[in-house]
C-alpha cells in the first residue's frame, strides 16, 4: 500500500468521523425529544431508502453470500450499538457516553492487526494516544455513584462493543461490494425496527414536525456519509488505522456539547481531546 493511498484512507476516515459526531450529537439530542425507537426507526428507513439508491444508480453487482453474511452480522451489531448508544445518551450526558462507546474501536484494531496489518512506531503511539484520550475524555462522570450514571456506563459499553464488531464486519464486507454492504446493513436495521415499532404502537407523528423533522433528516444524511467514508477508507488504508480515525467522532460530539448545550469540559476532558488531536497527527504520519 503506497503512501497516497494510505494518505487518502486517513482523510476518508477522518472525514467520516466528523459526520459521524455530527450524526451521533444529533441522534442523543432527538432521540430526547422523540424518543429512541421512533428516531432510530426514521433515521434507517431514510437510510435504506439512500442505500437502495445507491445500489440502482452504482449498478454493482451482487456480492458472494460471505458478504452478504458479513453485512448482515454487521447490521445486528450496528442495531445492538445504536439501541444501546442512543438509550444511554437519553439517560447519561452526551459529552461523557459518546467518548466510551468509542472504545469499542479495539476490535477493529485487534482484528486489522492480527489479518497482517504493519505499524510503525509512531502508528502504535498514535494508536495509543488516540485510546487514552479517548478514556480521558469519559473519566469524569466515573466519579458519581447514581444509578442513572450507572445505567448509562454500562450502556454505554454495550454500544462501545456492539460498534466495535459492526466497523470490523463492515471492513470485512466491503471488499465485496460497499454499496450492497450498506444497503444491507440498513436492510436489517430496518426491519428490526420495524418489528419494534409495530408492536410497541409506536407513532411516528411527532417525528414528522417541522421543529423535528430537519434534525432526522440532518441526522440520516451526516450518518450515511459517515459510514459510506469509512467503508470507501477500509479499502484505502490499513484497517487497525483507519478505524481508529473513523472512531475519533466522540470529540466532534463533544465540542458540539460544549458549544451549543454549555455541557462543561473538565480538566481531564481537555485533556484527553489533546491526546486524541496527537493520536491523529501520529496516525496519519
């Protein structure tokens, strides 16, 4: 792998992070207002709906039944994260769940090491660098002993373990084809939400007012390009980097905490965004 391509996987994955914080600061806040089930439910509908476009309009053809099996696992997964991720925001603060459901970037990592991946030094200190700060960032709410803060840790892992395998599956999947990974992916999201919607008798009205409505459709267009750049970067650098790039998306949601909900970074958090920011200095060197 060349220097140009590996440069272009770092700024794809990067680049999906950004989208991907913006998607997930989004998702926690709506998710407050309208609930998690009918935001989810929206939100992968419209993403189907952009996949399935995708997949007319590319004319890609149908990918071997390994990767549609891998995309498929990879959507049980992602539903698992983002039912998980999207509760524990309702109930925690959406500056200290988001950084701890990145943690779930080990698999990925582990996985793209162990299929042959090679690191140079600084790589493996970014890649460290890049981990610590992102427990730093989450160290502040460990201090507290409530059960709600409680309750949303341990979702909160959930989602970080569930995301976890989803971005290795997906890696897996898209060397087979990325617009059928997706349309998959999004398939099974949908579906399952589907299941629950109808037999909760979930309405979707409130989702559909004006006040709500451009936040989901902000929320499904930031979260398809985030997941269409990381798959595009798996195929353009090594997996154990990219996935660690493409999972920096919690200090994007941090900052927008900051900014527009006045939720306060400690001491601790500032300076696990300063790890994170040389994590990514080293891993794109």
């Amino acid at each position: 792998m060349d220097i140009g391509e590996a440069g272009a996987g770092a700024a794809l994955a990067l680049s999906s992070s950004v989208f991907g914080g913006t998607a997930d600061f989004l998702g926690g806040t709506t998710s407050r207002i309208v609930g998690t089930v009918r935001f989810m439910f929206c939100t992968q509908a419209a993403g189907l709906l952009l996949a399935g476009s995708w997949v007319a309009i590319s004319r890609e053809p149908l990918p071997d039944l390994a990767t549609l099996g891998e995309a498929l696992a990879a959507g049980v997964s992602l539903i698992i994260s983002l039912t998980a991720f999207f509760q524990a925001m309702v109930v925690g603060t959406v500056s200290i769940v988001a950084p701890i459901s990145a943690i779930g970037v080990c698999v990925p990592v582990a996985a793209g090491v162990a299929q042959g991946d090679r690191l140079g030094p600084a790589q493996v200190l970014g890649i460290l660098a890049a981990l610590a700060g992102m427990l730093l960032v989450a160290r502040q709410e460990r201090q507290h002993g409530s059960l709600p803060v409680r309750s949303s840790l341990g979702l909160a892992l959930v989602a970080a373990f569930g995301g976890g395998v989803c971005l290795w599956l997906i890696a897996e999947a898209s060397r087979g084809g990325v617009a059928w990974t997706l349309l998959v992916v999004r398939a099974v999201m949908a579906l399952v939400l589907t299941v629950a919607l109808c037999s909760r008798r979930i309405s979707l009205r409130r989702a559909f007012e004006r006040r709500i409505a451009w936040r989901v459709l902000a929320s499904v267009l930031f979260g398809f390009l985030g997941f269409t750049l990381y798959a595009l970067a798996t195929l353009h650098g090594q997996l154990a980097v990219v996935s660690v790039l493409a999972s920096l998306y919690p200090v994007v949601t941090v900052l927008l905490a900051y900014h527009l909900l006045g939720e306060r970074l400690h001491r601790p958090q500032q300076v696990g965004i300063a790890a994170v920011l040389l994590g990514v200095v080293l891993l794109s060197s």
